[in-house]
C-alpha cells in the first residue's frame, strides 16, 4: 500500500437538537470545560481529542457524528481514498486557523473525514 499514513481519529463532530443540553452532558462526560463555546459550535479538547457540538449539524448538514481522521497531506489522502473507491462530499477547505477539512462518502454511505493543520 502506497500514501500517506494518518495520524489518527482525532476531531469527532456531533450533531446536536440543544446545544446547551449537549454541552452540559459532554463536559459531564469529558470532565472539562469546553475550550469553544459559541452559539454555533461548541469544541472540547481533552486526552488529545477534540469533540465538536454543531447546532442543526451545522452547515454540512450532519445526522449522525463522524469521525475526522487527522492527516498530513489532505489533498493526497482525497485522490488516494478517491482512487480507492470513497467519492468526495465536501472538497478540502480551509475553515480557519490554518485547517483544512473535507469529507467523503466510503461506498456504503458513510461520512469519512479529513483535517490537515497546516
């Protein structure tokens, strides 16, 4: 197998209905303080996770969580898991602070997720 490796399932976004019910329940259950705490997203970090809460699922729309796998070469990770069979959702984007993010679709339907920091 050729590529790049990953550095693992890092970020996990949630999509939430309150978001203020959801972030009482995660800092029960992380046992800290969300780190972002606005009214469109709520992150935790802890034990080298980040765990996002989006309102609605956020602009992409989410229904269920998905896991976001942390990469060093976002674009040659999307050709590489592309050629394998995963069709792009969302192409990489930059969302801030030197990340990039995208989303693919593996080919039973479920959401894969990149990040790159830069």
């Amino acid at each position: 197998m050729t590529g790049s490796t990953t550095q693992g399932i890092r970020t996990v976004l949630h999509p939430v209905s309150d978001l203020a019910q959801a972030k009482a329940v995660y800092a029960a259950l992380l046992g800290v303080a969300p780190q972002t705490d606005g009214p469109h997203y709520v992150g935790f970090d802890t034990a080298g996770q980040h765990i996002g809460l989006l309102p609605g699922g956020g602009p992409q729309g989410l229904t269920s969580p998905v896991s976001y796998w942390h990469v060093p070469d976002i674009e040659a990770k999307v050709a590489e898991v592309t050629a394998a069979g995963a069709t792009v959702k969302e192409p990489a984007r930059d969302v801030g602070g030197g990340r990039l993010v995208a989303t693919l679709i593996d080919p039973d339907g479920n959401l894969i997720g990149l990040v790159q920091d830069r």
